[in-house]
C-alpha cells in the first residue's frame, strides 16, 4: 500500500501553513507510490473545524483527534499516538514539517516504527517505486541523496522548500479517539509566547535579516520598515553576531547554530557571509545582499547585490516597495 500520512501541525486549535505544504508534498509522493494522503490533526476540542481544509492540498483523508489531554503537545504522547496510526494502517511514508516541534516528533516516531529518517529534506521524487530524498549536509556545501528501501520512510521537509498546490477538494473528516500513554515522563510547565503579531523566521516565506553592519539595535527601525512594506509573511531574521552582541533575540537568529531557513525571498543586510549564516539560508530561492563591503563573501552567494550603507539603501529600497505595492 502506497499512503502516505502527513502530520498537519496546530496551535491554539488552528491549522498552521506549514500544514499545507507538508500535506501537498504528501499528495505528491502518495500519487507516485499508487496511494492517497492522508492527513493527521492532533489537539484539544474545536481543532478539527478547519482540519477539513487540508483536503484543499491533497489530503483524501483528514484524521482528527481531539481530546484536552492534546491540548498542549508533549512530543512522548504525540509520538505514541502517530507511530499506533502507521503501525496499524501500513503508511508507506510519514512526513512532518521541519519545524521546532516536527524536528522533535519526527525521529520519535521513527524510533518507535523502527524506520529510517531523513531530516530537513528539500527535495524529493519517486525512482522506480521507492522514495529518493534530497539534504543538504555540511552546512549546505554538499546535497546528501537517500534512497529508502523500506517503509515506512519517515521524513522532515524544509518549510518553503516545497511550496503549496491548491486541488479545490475537501478531505473526508474521520474523528478517531487517541490512545494517549499512561506512563508519560514529561509534561508541559509554561509557554512563552512570541511577539504578538510576530511571523516565525523558520517559517517566513520572505525574511529580512541584519548583521553588525547595521552599527547597532538602534538602527532596526530601518530593518522594521522594510518588512512592514514588504507586507504579510515576512519575518525579521539577524545574524549570530547580532545575537551574541545582545541586540536581537536568539529566535530571530539564522545560521548553523540558529534556525535553517529556505524562504522564496532573503535580504542579508550588513551581513559579511560568514560560513555559519550561509549554512542556515543558502537554500533561499533569492537572495539580496546589501553591505557597504563590495568583497563581502556574501555577494558571491546573493541573486542581487547593493554597495552601500545600509542606512542610506534601506529608506530608498523601503520608499520604492512601498510605492510599488501601492500601484498593485
């Protein structure tokens, strides 16, 4: 059997984006392998009103869990339930989305179906009826190709990397009740949650990043505007000096030891292009460069570069997005 289950991410009882790329990603292998997409919703109660959305990406089948034990996600309990679902069904592939949480859930479940793994995928395709991924490795210098030879294959796909794919059908609801283990060694203390209003740097489809050729946190005001201008989506990313020197928040942070991002769009603003940053954004489908150094190693990476100070590109390249998007 060819179906492949995706696990559509939720908080505060509503479905997040990541769910859609992952469930369209699944529809397209499960077409490869003679299956359907299935799509698995765990939360608290009403979280299964717009699980039947995920049909709209590929999702024949929406799987929905609720119980207030789900409220709150603790990866042990997830896990148990997901890996009882592809035990029980036969999935050929489980995919998650390569976010905090599926980072986490992911090789859980592979571990407890005794399964291979294949973490931040960025590309995938069906070679003679088995699963072939894409990764990069060594901080994107090389792509690392895996072919699986058993199912099921568990994977994690890169947010973005995949995009979405809209089929304009509705996925058949099938409420299910969750087995959730007794013995449970961790649980919930506290969640802090982001800035109000806030998009997740690993998640963004655009990201405006700054490093220390912005002179100081008192010039991200520049930074700001121009993701306010670039509108919806768009999210403010820094570099890991930036981070050390106390002026951005560590969640913002990009690199090899910050978050791995691939969005459509990347602005690297008074950013050198060290190794680590490039490992954590060289898959970004474009890339503009703005730094004052014209050596800078990260014009040897960038799509489109400016010369110049940040504070003098910055208001111009913020006054010609704005008009733009104001003709539009």
């Amino acid at each position: 059997m060819g179906d492949v289950l995706a696990i559509a991410e939720q908080r505060d009882g509503k479905i997040r984006p990541v769910a859609n790329e992952v469930v369209t990603v699944a529809a397209t292998v499960a077409e490869g392998l003679g299956g359907s997409a299935h799509a698995m919703v765990l939360g608290g109660t009403a979280v299964g009103e717009g699980a039947g959305d995920l049909g709209n990406f590929g999702a024949e089948v929406v799987r929905v869990a609720e119980d207030p034990a789900l409220e709150s996600c603790v990866p042990e309990t997830h896990a148990a339930i997901i890996a009882d679902a592809v035990g029980s069904h036969g999935y050929a592939a489980v995919l998650f989305s390569a976010t905090a949480l599926g980072k986490d859930l992911a090789p859980r479940v592979a571990a407890l179906v005794d399964a291979p793994l294949a973490s931040d995928v960025t590309r995938l395709e069906i070679e003679g009826g088995r699963l072939v991924t894409m990764r990069p490795i060594y901080g994107g210098k090389l792509i690392a190709r895996v072919a699986f030879e058993a199912s099921p294959a568990v994977l994690s796909l890169r947010p973005n990397a995949f995009g979405t794919n809209e089929s304009r059908a509705e996925g058949r609801i099938e409420p299910f009740t969750a087995a959730i283990p007794d013995a449970v060694r961790t649980r919930i203390v506290e969640f802090q949650a982001a800035e109000t209003g806030s998009v997740d740097v690993a998640e963004a489809s655009v990201i405006v990043s700054g490093g220390r050729g912005m002179k100081g946190p008192e010039h991200w005001h520049l930074l700001e505007a121009l993701r306010d201008a670039l509108g919806a989506g768009t999210a403010l990313g820094a570099s890991r000096a930036v981070v050390d020197a106390g002026w951005r928040p560590h969640g913002e942070q990009v690199g090899q030891t910050g978050k791995t991002v691939a969005p459509k769009l990347y602005f690297a603003v008074g950013i050198s292009g060290a190794v680590q940053h490039l490992a954590g954004m060289r898959t970004s489908q474009t890339i503009v460069a703005i730094n004052k150094d014209p050596d800078a190693p990260i014009f040897a990476l960038a799509d489109y570069g400016i010369v110049g100070d940040a504070s003098e590109v910055l208001p111009r390249l913020t006054t010609a997005i704005t008009a733009l998007r104001s003709e539009g």
